[in-house]
C-alpha cells in the first residue's frame, strides 16, 4: 500500500496538536511541519525550540584554542570576527556575541550574516589576499579540508585563524567554539541543551519499527553541481538519531558526491530532506526534477514525502540541530507504511 502520512498524524502535522500517551510516543505525534506553496504531499518542516541562553555571561580573552588543523592559536579579540560558515555565526548568536560578525559568507542564510558589514566570497578558489584585506581580529573556519591552507596562510600574515571542522558532533563543536570566544560556560550549557535534543529525537525513533529510507539532496555540494549527502555530513548524523536510514551513509558517499540515474533508482529513497536553500537553488520542484529525472520513479516523490527544513537546522551541525533532529523525528514516527 502506498505509504503515506495517517489521517490523525496529518491533522497532528497541520495543527499542531499532540496526542496523548507516553512521553516518547506523544513527541513522536507533535506537529512541526506545514505544507505553503509545495507540490502536494511535501511539507516545511522545522523544530521550533531553538536552544538559546538567557544570560551567556562575561568573555574572557585572551584563550588559547587548538584547531582541527593541529595548530593553537591565541584568540585576544572577538570584535572583527571573519565567519567562515553560518553554524559560525549562529553560536555568536547564540552566546550574545552578534555584533563581533564583521564579515560573514555572501551566501550566509542567517540574518546576522546577511548584515555583517562585509559579505566575501568563500570558496575553494578564496585566496589569504582577499581575506586580509578585511582586516578582521580572528578568522573562524568549519572545515579542515576548505579553510586549513587559508588559516594558515592568515596566520603567517599575522591574523589569528582557527578551524573547528563541522563534521564533529554539534555539543563537541558547541563546547569548541564557545571555550575558543571566551565563554565556555556558556557553551557548556548550550551543548548540553542540544544533547538533550538528541536524546529526545532518539527516544521518539525507539517507538517506531519501519525506518524509513531517506535522501538527502544538495543542489551544490559537489563542487557546484547537484549531490548526495552522506558520512561526514551532519544532517546523516541527524536522520541516523531521528530514525531514518540515511542512504548517502549506506552506499558509501563521503561527504557529497552526485548519484547517477540508475543509481538513484536503485537508491529507492523513500524520504526526501533538502533545505529551504537548496530548494531554492534546484528552482523548486521542476528544477530538482531536471537535475535528478529518475528521482520521479522512487517512492518519496510518487507518495509526495519531502521535507524541507531551515538551512541551520538540517544542514550545518550547530545549535539549531538539536530542535531539527526533534523535528525529523516526530516526522519519521508520523509515516504510515502500511
């Protein structure tokens, strides 16, 4: 039978409502996701308990704070912050410390990136000149493998870089990031937020039996082009916790990496997750049909099953992954595959 959303889950889904229960099982019938301006059947999906602190504290610099390039570094000034990705920004945020984002991506989807005085181009071609020339007190890259050459380059020239890599768990970066800005209290009481998150989204997959298998899908992950997700990603750790099988992990992608034809057919996905960025880059439902034809064969778009989340809680590992999670989770319990 065609597997699709009960009639109670979905009235849960539309409105809210939570039903009654077990603490596991009524997380699991909670309502997150809405349905505007989708092809029939997908829904915007997004948890909306956020972690955050009413009061983060008082910073203390200088800190001395090793990357995941193997280099320490010793952080005295906050203040003209080059973010190297929005998991970056959303823990300054998070932790009081907005106005320090001096410079931010020019693809930033957060609002404080979109305002920092200074957007620049990151990429793998971004070269030291580019940066300097921003003459920011600290760069904060999240991935050893794009940012450790410009780090380095950036701290031959006298610029404090640092690299916490976005492939580690979101409380270990959480706790990294938030000792590396002089508040790692703070960050201890964000992380342990977020781990709570996690552990609720794992009690909400012990009560279902039928993982289902899901896909996600990046309209630029492999260098520019349309991909797969998989080992390496945070949002695979995320559909692992929430209860899914996560396709990208189980054939073998390494971070991402496109999928032919046939092989997205024999991928079978059941489940589509993609962020609202990447829906938009695909040029919605026709685009992502033309980048991936045979994606119209799987059961995920025949039954109508895509979930499209916010860029910070699907994508990037931080903060906001710990109410994402919580949000896949009660989405996947909400499936009827019978």
């Amino acid at each position: 039978m065609k597997a699709a959303l009960s009639s109670a889950a979905a009235l849960s889904l539309a409105l809210g409502l939570s039903a009654c229960g077990d603490a596991a099982r009524s997380d699991a019938d909670k309502s997150e996701a809405v349905s505007t301006s989708l092809p029939k059947g997908w829904s915007r999906l997004a948890g909306q308990d956020v972690a955050r602190l009413e009061n983060p504290g008082v910073q203390r610099l200088p800190v001395a704070a090793r990357g995941d390039d193997g280099v320490t570094v010793e952080i005295r000034d906050t203040s003209r912050t080059i973010a190297g990705g929005d998991d970056i920004i959303e823990m300054f945020d998070a932790l009081g410390r907005s106005s320090d984002i001096f410079a931010a991506p020019k693809e930033s989807a957060t609002e404080t990136g979109r305002g920092a005085r200074h957007r620049y181009l990151l990429n793998r071609a971004t070269g030291a000149e580019g940066v300097l020339s921003l003459k920011g007190t600290v760069f904060f890259g999240n991935s050893s493998q794009r940012h450790s050459r410009l780090s380095a380059q950036l701290r031959a020239a006298g610029t404090p870089a640092i690299v916490i890599d976005s492939g580690q768990p979101a409380p270990a970066r959480i706790r990294r990031i938030a000792a590396a800005i002089g508040l790692a209290d703070a960050g201890e009481q964000l992380a342990r937020k977020v781990e709570a998150q996690y552990a609720q989204a794992a009690a909400i997959a012990k009560t279902v039996s039928r993982k289902p298998r899901v896909i996600q899908l990046s309209a630029t992950g492999a260098g520019g082009h349309p991909a797969v997700l998989g080992v390496g990603a945070p949002s695979s750790r995320l559909i692992a916790i929430a209860g899914g099988t996560d396709i990208g992990t189980e054939i073998g992608v390494k971070g991402a990496s496109p999928l032919s034809p046939e092989g997205m057919v024999q991928a079978g996905p059941e489940v589509i997750v993609m962020t609202e960025t990447d829906l938009k880059t695909f040029g919605g439902e026709e685009g992502l049909l033309k980048s991936y034809p045979t994606l119209a064969q799987t059961p995920a778009i025949i039954d109508g099953r895509v979930f499209i989340m916010p860029d910070l809680q699907l994508k990037t590992g931080g903060i906001a992954s710990g109410a994402g999670v919580v949000a896949l989770a009660r989405a996947f319990a909400a499936l009827d595959f019978e």
